[in-house]
C-alpha cells in the first residue's frame, strides 16, 4: 500500500487501485495504512486506544 496524491488529495492505492480516501494530506494517508497494518501512530495514540477499549469493554459497546 501507498499514498498517492491526485489532484491535491490522496488517495491510499494498492496493486494500482484506490482503497481508501480522499484525505486532506499524506499524513492521513499514511496514518490509515499504519492503521490497517496494525502499527500504533504514536504513543499517546496508543495510550488512547488502549483507554477507550477499556472503556468500551465496561460500556458493553
């Protein structure tokens, strides 16, 4: 997967085929590849996930 720019938005292609977008800037692109492969974005992104999930559990949602 990468981030393609068309037109000044992007667009996330793979095997020569949009999968995902428009984002406003590459940087969302990649996030969202990052966040499809699994791969945490930041640390406190993590601390985030791992707090809402928590919560989540508790809520039954």
């Amino acid at each position: 997967m990468t981030a393609v720019n068309r037109n000044g938005q992007w667009f996330v292609s793979h095997d020569g085929l949009d999968i995902a977008g428009p984002f406003p800037d590459s940087s969302a692109a990649w996030r969202w590849i990052d966040r499809q492969s699994g791969d945490p974005v930041s640390p406190a992104e993590k601390r985030a996930e791992f707090g809402f999930s928590q919560y989540a559990k508790g809520a039954g949602l």
